[in-house]
C-alpha cells in the first residue's frame, strides 16, 4: 500500500474521532439537560462553558494519541455512551 494513501486513512481516522468527541459532548450535554429539567435554566449555561472549554482538548486529543484506531474507538465509545445516556433519560 502507498505510504500515502495509508497515511489518508489514518489522518481520516482522526478527523472522524475529533467530530466523534464533539458529537459526544453534545450528547452528553442533551442527556444531563433531560435528566434534571427543572434545573435546566441553570445547568445548560454552564454546560455550555464546560463543553467549550473541553472541546478544543477532546478534539485535539484525537490527533495526539499515537493509534488512530485508539483515538476512534475512544471517541465512538464516548458518543455512544452519551447516546445511550440520552435515550435513557429522555
């Protein structure tokens, strides 16, 4: 295999598990916001802080760890369980 195109697929790997780590931070957000809905005037704000100051690392995150395959598989369990957490809750 070119040592490009293997080098695509893990670059794509990557980029996948910045947005994976993203999608799980809103999951995970929608879920504590459906788990206390009286509480939500106050905990969606700082959730919203949270989650800002969080994403640029969880995002940068997937490029720093040294298998692509750790940084999906870390990534996708994250948003699965934030999904899984929702529809629990929701």
């Amino acid at each position: 295999m070119d040592k490009r195109v293997k080098n695509s697929h893990a670059y794509a790997c990557r980029i996948t598990a910045a947005l994976l780590v993203w999608l799980a931070l809103v999951l995970w957000g929608s879920a504590l916001v459906a788990l206390s809905p009286a509480m939500s005037p106050a905990t969606i704000p700082g959730y919203r802080v949270l989650a800002s100051a969080l994403a640029p690392f969880g995002m940068v995150w997937a490029f720093w760890v040294q298998s692509p395959l750790y940084a999906l598989c870390g990534s996708a369990g994250l948003a699965a369980c934030g999904g899984l957490f929702l529809v629990l809750h929701a």
